[in-house]
C-alpha cells in the first residue's frame, strides 16, 4: 500500500468524528413540535395544523420541524400539553373549561349573534385576555379558533319542539355549562369524550348529540343519526394551546413565527368553517339525514333560560352583557 493511499486514509479517518459532529449538532440544533388534533386530517383543524406546520417551519427556515398527529380525546390532549409531554395541540374549548374556569363563559348558550359577533369578541380585547389567563394554568394560549355553532342530532326519536327533549339522552360534551343548559331543557345531559360518541350513537346508549356541522360532516355522525335541526344554540370556539416552558426554549425568531403561524392556522380554520357551513348542509341533506331549519330559536333560548340565573352567578351579569352587547369599534 502507498504511503499517499495511507495518509488519504488517515485523512478521511480523522475527519468523520468531525463529520459525526457536525451532522449531530444540525440535528440537535432542530427543534420537534408536535401539535395533536381531533379530527380528520380534511378538516377544519386538520387545515389549521397544516397551515400551522406550513407557516411555522417556514417562518424559522426549518429550525423548527412540526409533526401532526390526530388524538380524539381533548382532554387527555390538553394535560398532555400542561405536562409537556407534547408541545401543542388544537381542539375545541369545551374540556378546557376544566382547565381554565374562566373561558366556560364562551359557552354560555345564545351568547353570540352569529360569526362576526363571536370573532369580534375573541379578537378583541375580552378573547385575548381569556387567552392570556391560560398562562395561570400552565398552558400558552396561541390563537382562538373555532368549531362553528352547535346544533342537534337524533336518531329515530323525532323533535318537534324543545318540550320532545324532556327525558331524552344527549351527549354533551364534558362541559358543566352545557350540561346545565340541557338540564334546564328538562334534557338528560350524557357527558363523554368525543372518541366514545361513535359507539353509543351506534348502541344506543344517548337519544342524540350536538356539535357544529364541520363536525358531525367530518366525522360521518349523519350515519348515525336521522334528524338534523339547526338550533345553533351555541357558538363552539376552538383554541391552539402550547406548553409554556417549550414556547421559553424558542428564540426571538422562532417566538415570532409561532404567533404568525398561529394566526394562519386560525384564518385556515374559520375559512374552512364558512365553506363547511355553505357546503356541508347539503351534502348532509344529500347522505339522507333529514335536515330541519329551526325557526322559533327563542323556544330553544327560553327552554334553557332557567340556567341563566346560575351563569350570571359565576361570571357576571355585567360580564355576560358585555359579550351580548359587543358591536365593531
């Protein structure tokens, strides 16, 4: 063997510790985020994780490197998150009153108008200081999404009128004001995980559920169910949350990008609502579920009135007030 042939090897040899080094710390300089969702990945928060992960990686030119998974149950999302042992995850706010006491206001039932109303309010200055007080609770608000407005299903048995409802078996979700609005109805509320629903809607085991069309579109509930009634009884807001000692670990830049891309996940998410709404009625129609335009809404409304004493208890007749009277600046 050449003398030239052996220090051509010891060359290369003494360079691939350096090689090695190199390539572990471009490794490690890579930030993972994983962010969780419960739905479809053709959905409405499945297109805000998208833009989430789009914007994100773009924005910290891939120092940042964004996995998204689909995990149905909120909850168990949510603690994850606080103990971080994931970094994000995007959902609706109904098991986050469980968390945070105070965002439970947003789902006080005909609290918003319609859409311009409820975005108005968690844009502005009464939202953005919910999402701040999620800090108190070791999670980092990033950005108010949504799941649309609620509105009712059931199987065989037929709603005519709030007063069908009387002994009927809901699922709601695990959201004690929910729960309350329903029971004022004279409905037997039946709180379980989003994940459970499918079976007993299948078994029988509740009469009916509620959830926003986006919803019950994305996850097939029309084959389940036979009737539709649009009550849009209550605005269902959906949020982005991050653990707030991963959110520390990011520099200046990646901070930045973080608040940008959730923006772009929120405006992804509410654009892809409207569409569903415009849309997924039809297409509902079309499937065979019996669609049902509601009219008298305020029968809906004085139905669950005699919970209205117990939420201005806890969060304030002035509070509630200055929701339902919001109007642009």
């Amino acid at each position: 063997m050449s003398d030239i042939y052996i220090r051509k090897i010891s060359v290369l040899v003494g360079l691939a510790p350096l090689a090695m080094a190199c390539g572990m710390s471009a490794a490690a300089a890579q930030t993972v985020l994983t962010v969780t969702h419960s739905s479809p990945a053709d959905s409405h928060f499945g297109d805000a994780a998208v833009a989430f992960k789009d914007v994100l990686e773009g924005g910290t030119d891939g120092s940042v490197s964004v996995v998204i998974q689909r995990l149905d149950n909120e909850r168990e999302a949510l603690e994850s998150v606080q103990l971080g042992s994931q970094e994000c995850a995007i959902g609706s706010t109904g098991p986050l009153g469980n968390f945070v006491p105070e965002t439970r206001v947003l789902d006080v039932p005909f609290l918003f108008n319609d859409y311009a109303h409820a975005r108005g309010v968690l844009d502005g200055e009464i939202g953005q200081n919910l999402l701040a007080a999620l800090s108190n609770y070791g999670l980092e608000g990033v950005a108010w999404l949504e799941n649309g407005f609620r509105s009712l299903t059931t199987g065989s048995r037929l709603v005519e009128s709030p007063e069908d409802l009387r002994g009927m078996k809901i699922r709601t979700m695990e959201n004690p004001i929910h729960m309350q609005a329903w029971e004022a109805a004279g409905v037997l509320p039946t709180p379980m995980a989003f994940s459970e629903l499918p079976s007993a809607l299948q078994q029988g085991t509740v009469d009916g559920q509620e959830n926003p069309i986006p919803v019950i579109l994305s996850n097939n509930l029309d084959m389940m169910q036979q009737h539709l009634y649009l009550t849009r009884h209550v605005y269902s807001p959906g949020i982005l949350v991050c653990n707030p000692d991963f959110v520390a670990s990011l520099d200046d830049t990646q901070r930045a990008a973080l608040t940008q891309a959730g923006a772009a996940a929120a405006a992804a998410n509410r654009a892809r609502v409207e569409k569903d709404e415009t849309a997924g009625i039809e297409t509902l129609r079309k499937r065979g579920i019996d669609v049902r335009e509601v009219e008298n809404r305020d029968a809906y409304r004085e139905a669950m009135a005699g919970a209205n004493a117990g939420f201005e208890s806890e969060f304030g007749a002035e509070t509630l007030q200055r929701i339902r009277n919001w109007s642009p600046e």
